[in-house]
C-alpha cells in the first residue's frame, strides 16, 4: 500500500514538473496563473527572464517589419511621381518666399532704381533707343498704419535730369504732381497706386498660387520617369516628371485653379486692398477669368507641364509646351536661363537676384534676346535695384488744390500737351503720357 502511495506520488510530481516546462516556454504565463493546477508558480518566476529572451526574437523580427515596411513606404512616397511634383512646386515657392522679407513696420521708406538698354532692329528702334536713355530713381514712404505711401520719382535722360513727378495715395485717391505737365497735383481717375503691397501680401499671393497648383496636381495623373537632359552640351541624368491638359480634364484643371484661390479670403483681401475693390468684384473678376482660361487652354490644345529633377530631387528644369507655343526655365547655379517661342519668334535669355542677409536690399538683373529666324528683333538687358527699412515719420502731403482729371478741360489739356513739346525729349513719349491723363 505504501509502495502504491510512493508511486501515485512520483506520478504527480513528473505531472508538475511537465506542467511547469510547458508553462515556461509558453507565451501564455498570465492565462496559466489562472487555471486550477497544484503548480510552483516560483519556478515561473524564477524562469521569466528566460521567457523574456524566448520571446526577443519575434520582438526584434515585428520592429523590422516595421523599420523596413516604413522605409519603403517614405521611398515610395518621395519617389511618386505625384508627390515629387508637389514638392518641386512647393520647393520653387518656397524659393521665392524664402526671400521676401514680411516685416510689415507702421513706416518703412526706401527707394527703386531702374536703368536699362534695348535694342532694336524694327520700326521702333529710335523709341527704344530713346528709352535706354531714361533711368529712374524714386525714394519712397509708406505708412501701413495709414495705408498711405509717397513716390518721389525722378528720372536723368542720357544723364542729365529729365522728368521729375510725386505721386500720392492716401488709401481712397492717387494723386500726381509734376512741373514738366501740371502745376498741380491731379486726382487720377482710378486708385490703382493708393496701396502699395507689403512683403507680407506677396507671401500671401505665392502661397494662394502655390494652393491652388497643388490643388490641381492632388486630382490630375503624373507620369514619371528617367531621362537625360542636354544642358550646355553637356548630358545629366534627370528624373522627369509631367503632367498633361487636354480636351478631357482642361475644364476641371480651370475651375480647381480658379474655386481654389476664389476660396482663399486672406488671397481676396490682398488682392481687394491692392485694386482698390470690394472682395466680391475679386471674385466676378475670377469668374470671367476662368472662362478666358478654359478657351485658352482649348486654343493651345495639348498643354504639357514638365520638371526635371536630379537624384537628389532637386529642381534643374521647367518645360511648358504646347501646340503653339513652348516655354522653359532652367536652374543654373544661381542663374535661371528662360525661353519663350510663340508664332516663330524666340525670346531667351536669363535672369538672377540677390538679397542681404537682413532682406533690406534685393537686386535683379535680367538680359533677354528676341528673333525670329536668323534676325534678331530685340535684345537688352534691365537692372532694377530695390530697398526697404523702417522710418520714423510720415510727412503729409497738402492735395486740398488738387485738380479732378475728369475736370481737366480741353483747354486745360491743350496747355498741357504744348508744356510737353516743350520739355526737350519729352515729347517722344507724348503717346504714353496720352493714355495717362
């Protein structure tokens, strides 16, 4: 009887110490504490460091599953063509935005300066040599606070002092003074010069621009894929990516562009506050705007908008083309060459900038060539030079004499035309100032 007592005992022992290796290489510990079995659980315990590492292996295996399923969905990402588009849009206005500079001072002052020479090989070769004689410089005021800006403009032809003007915006009128036309200052008809833009209203347009393209982009296809590109002879690998209008999406590419910035208030206030409207006659004017679009895109008839971008995604070339006319901005070092070919005529050339660091002071300088064939038409180049900083003081300006140009008689403008003639060199831009006043 004791011998059976001794083996019933040794059975259930060997039962244990089973249920014990079972429990410990399990992945199951909680739910085994729970059932009825006469077990040491110490010897869990004790053994939970060895289930730990039993377990390390499906941890580590599940973290690269995941590092690995993430990477290759960033590198999908990054490398569709859709998204690559989207970010060398963004990264070109991002571009132009980096350079802006958005502080809005309650006053600013600076001053514009504008020389150029052009040269031409048609009928208005002697006006446009005339006019290469003409450079501008103007200092200018503006109170953001007011919404008032000043203009002191003066002009040199071939050097010596040529036409002066001064010209006023208190944020309802623009008016003008200058001795070589008036003796006053005139009311212009319209106050298209009232609000001068800010740096902060230019940040605004790129942004409502860059929406409303990307917003075209989300709903059209993109095609991608590698090709060489010849740039100054030379062949690099590029990666090209485009995107086609034509008879089947022209209408929805209009109306995401134009609904999308129609969308945009903070775009419509700027926008209202630089054409002197209501937000609402912005609006109208985007509406007429997007049936001139949708007919110009059915008159260009395929249009195709292609980047090109090195392995490293950087932007290198634009080519917008279509069955009338070609257009293509290129990135070279810090020059952007450009052209344009439309009804056989050809105008290249490039164009760069530069800012301070301080964003106080930007210079432009562009050169151009139009031909047609072998004969050149036109060629020059324009240097415009631009500064901004804070000012102290706003100085008003007395207009309460001024003359309403709708009020001008014909008398009045008789006597204006004869000081004009007067005025050496003047008069060969009569026709500009005729469509003035």
């Amino acid at each position: 009887m004791k011998d059976t007592e001794n083996k019933i005992k040794e059975f259930v022992k060997r039962v244990e110490d089973r249920t014990n290796d079972a429990l410990d290489d399990s992945l199951l510990d909680e739910d085994a504490k729970t059932e009825e079995f006469d077990v040491d659980y110490t010897d869990i315990v004790k053994n939970s460091t060895k289930a730990k590492f039993s377990k390390l292996p499906w941890l580590i295996a599940i973290f690269l599953i995941l590092i690995i399923s993430i990477t290759l969905g960033l590198m999908f990402f990054s490398n569709n063509p859709k998204t690559l588009f989207t970010q060398t849009i963004d990264g070109l206005f991002n571009y132009l935005d980096d350079n802006v500079n958005d502080n809005v001072y309650d006053i600013m002052d600076g001053n514009i300066s504008l020389d150029y020479n052009i040269k031409s090989n048609d009928e208005n070769a002697e006006f446009y040599n005339n006019l290469s004689k003409v450079a501008f410089d103007a200092d200018y005021v503006k109170d953001n606070a007011g919404n008032r800006s000043f203009i002191d403009l003066k002009t040199t032809y071939d050097g010596v002092d040529f036409v002066s003007a001064k010209i006023y915006g208190n944020g309802n009128d623009t008016y003008i003074y200058s001795p070589n036309v008036y003796n006053n200052y005139i009311k212009l008809y319209s106050n298209k010069l009232s609000y001068f833009g800010n740096g902060n209203d230019l940040k605004i347009i790129l942004k409502g621009l860059n929406q409303a393209i990307d917003k075209v982009i989300a709903d059209e296809k993109v095609y991608g894929g590698k090709e060489a590109l010849d740039l100054n002879g030379k062949s690099i690998k590029t990666y090209k990516i485009s995107l086609a209008v034509d008879k089947k999406n022209r209408n929805r590419v209009s109306e995401n562009f134009i609904n999308t910035l129609k969308a945009n208030d903070e775009l419509l206030n700027v926008l209202s506050n630089l054409k002197g409207v209501n937000s609402s006659d912005i609006k109208n004017s985007l509406d007429s705007y997007l049936l001139k679009l949708k007919n110009k895109l059915k008159d260009a008839g395929k249009f195709e908008v292609a980047l090109y971008v090195n392995n490293e995604n950087e932007f290198i070339k634009a080519l917008i083309s279509s069955d009338k006319e070609n257009f293509s901005l290129t990135k070279e070092n810090d020059k952007f060459s450009y052209s344009i070919l439309k009804d056989g005529i050809l105008t290249k050339g490039d164009f760069e900038f530069t800012v301070n660091d301080n964003k106080t002071k930007y210079t432009y300088n562009i050169n151009f060539e139009r031909t047609q064939g072998n004969k050149i038409l036109l060629e020059g180049n324009i240097g415009l030079k631009y500064t901004s900083k804070k000012a102290d003081s706003f100085e008003e300006v007395d207009v309460s004499s001024s003359v309403d140009i709708s009020n001008i008689t014909e008398l009045e403008k008789l006597a204006i035309y004869t000081k004009i003639l007067s005025t050496p060199n003047l008069s060969q831009f009569l026709p500009i100032i005729r469509e003035i006043i």
